[in-house]
C-alpha cells in the first residue's frame, strides 16, 4: 500500500534498505496485520516475510509486497542477508524508536550490512493521511458514536462504571469494530476528576457526571472521542466547568489549521480555562495525533513547537478535573486542513442529563 513513499524514501536516505519488524510499521507498509514477520524494501526488491500462520493470508491481502514463508527453523535475519547479498546492500536502516536496545542490537550484529537508525522517517510518513486512512478513521468513529448512543440507555443509577465499559466494548464489536483502540475510560462522581481513570465497581449514583473516553480500530486504524455526561442532575457549578470545557475546545478548533504549532493551538484552549480560574486543573495537552496507533504525531500541547501538518489527524480533548469533586472532558478528532480544520466527530457536545 505505501511501497512507493517507502522506496521514494530511500532515494532521500542515508541508506540503502529499510528493514521494518515492528508490528504497526509493517502493517502501515503491506496493509497487513500479523503478529510475526520482517518487511524488506530495496530499490530492487519489496518482500514481506512472514511464517505459517499467516502466509495464505498474507498472499490474499498483500499486492505491493512479494509475500514469502520464512519456514521452520529458519531466521527472519538470515532471509534478509539473502536479499542483501542479491541487491548488493551496504547499509541498513532500522527502527530504532520500536526496537529495544537489545533487539536493535541483535539485528545490527546479525545483518551482512551496516546497520543506521531509522528515526522518525516513517512516523513522520504516518503523520499525513491519505484518504483512505481518513476514510477508516471515519468510519471507526461512527462505529463508536453508534455505540455511545445506545449505551445511553444502560447509564442509569445503581450500574457500574465496569458495566457500562463492558457495554461500550460489545457495542463496537457488535457494529463492526476489528478492536478497542485502548481499554474504554469510564469513570463517575468523583473518580471522573482521574483524566485517565479505570473502570471500577462503583455504582452510578444521581447527580454523577459520567465521563466516558473511548474508541475503536477498522482496517487498522483507530479513533478517539469522550463525553462527559450526567445523571438525574447538575448543581450549578458542574455546569459551568461543562462549558468552560466546551468553550476551551472550541477555540482550540477555531484556531487549528495547518503551518501553526500544536503549542499555539493549546493555548488557545488553555486560555479560556485559566480566564475562568481553573487552569491548574487542566493538566494534560489538548490533543494528539491518531491513525495506526492511539497515540502518534502530531501533538498539541504546552512544549509542541512542530507546525500541525495538512492532513494530519488530531483530538481535541480539554478538560478540567477537581479531585474529590468530579471532572469534565470533551474530545473530537479533527482533519487538518490548510485554512482550518475539518471535525470528524458528529457527536453532539451539549450537556445531557439522562
């Protein structure tokens, strides 16, 4: 799927081949996903390994990469130094940022070539979307507005926290969902002021806020949203944070395009909640990037000084949170666009009481 960026990559680099084995890269290069296997691209050659359990399928799904078996006992190292001695390789890159020490070690001693870090190369592929990825990033957000609407029914005083995560989770596997793209957040009353709190056995009482983060995967690709909502009530003050929240990831969004930096668009929200007096209470960035992976480039937050790039993907996800108290959260995922950006979210953000 991505061979051509790939090999126009190399012609840029300082060296002759790649070398991917981290599961999310290999799947950005062939569009296959497997728990075992080594891509290996050269000017002359694109060749996926991969072992038995996948190898049929692997030839069914992957068109731009020659799929072959690595069969028993043999290494993934030894059939790369195969391709290395056909194409004549002198040096090889390889990903630094997903192998360990060791692991980077390991390869870099058992490659007939000389082995160069990869850096950021491929992330900073990843970072712009095409719009086939926008495409299943969309459609892994209706699935998880889908879900978000029926589950409505089911928060209700005297259900747990547990309870309604598990709902979340069968609902978007239900409606289409490959995976979570992490383990639903679902935290209430007091346990919402944890940004990233885990479900528990606590029952929903009258007058919680509910604040629910989740997503899911299809095709690979993830999607991000939370709402916070309540129960039975709201005292005056939980709906003032409420909109404090929105207005905040409002004028994020309002300033989010392409060419700013991620730190601009942060402050942006950041303002509007220390106007209102709680801004030590918003303690985390305003949002990241999202495609293979939950958490990717680019990032908005106080210390991204890297321009948002057009096509990237980004959450908008400010909040407050007063321990003890409750919290708020509200997250959309937005499409970066020269003049502005595109929400790909349809969720509706007012407050509702159930």
């Amino acid at each position: 799927m991505k061979r051509k960026q790939l090999q126009e990559l190399l012609l840029e680099a300082p060296y002759d081949a790649l070398v991917l084995t981290s599961e999310v890269n290999r799947r950005y290069a062939t569009g296959f996903h497997s728990s075992a296997g080594v891509v290996y691209l050269s000017a002359e050659q694109a060749v996926f390994y991969t072992d038995f359990r996948y190898v049929e399928a692997a030839r069914a799904a992957v068109t731009d990469f020659e799929v072959r078996e690595i069969g028993v006992g043999r290494s993934y190292t030894a059939a790369v130094n195969e391709l290395i001695a056909q194409d004549g390789v002198r040096t090889v890159a390889l990903e630094d940022e997903t192998l360990t020490h060791a692991e980077y070690t390991r390869w870099a001693t058992a490659l007939h070539a000389t082995a160069k870090r990869l850096e950021d190369s491929i992330a900073r592929l990843r970072v712009t979307k095409e719009d086939d990825e926008v495409e299943k990033i969309v459609a892994a957000q209706r699935i998880a507005e889908q879900a978000l609407e029926e589950v409505m029914n089911d928060i209700r005083v005297g259900v747990t926290e547990k309870e309604i995560a598990a709902r979340l989770t069968y609902l978007m596997l239900h409606y289409g969902a490959e995976n979570m793209s992490f383990d639903p957040i679902v935290v209430s009353g007091a346990n919402s002021s944890k940004p990233h709190g885990v479900p528990t056995d606590k029952t929903i009482a009258a007058g919680d806020f509910v604040t629910m983060d989740f997503g899911c995967i299809v095709d690979g690709y993830c999607s991000d949203m939370t709402r916070t909502v309540a129960v039975g009530h709201v005292t005056e003050e939980m709906q003032r944070v409420y909109d404090i929240v929105l207005d905040a990831q409002l004028a994020g969004i309002a300033c989010c395009k392409a060419g700013i930096s991620g730190r601009e668009v942060d402050g942006a929200a950041r303002r509007v909640i220390e106007a209102a007096g709680y801004g030590d209470a918003f303690g985390h960035g305003f949002g990241h990037g999202v495609g293979l992976e939950i958490h990717e480039a680019p990032t908005a937050s106080s210390r991204s000084d890297a321009l948002l790039p057009a096509g990237s993907i980004l959450t908008a996800e400010p909040g407050i949170y007063l321990p003890g108290k409750f919290g708020v959260r509200t997250e959309d995922m937005l499409y970066v666009i020269e003049d502005g950006c595109i929400n790909l979210t349809e969720a509706p953000k007012t407050l509702r009481i159930l």
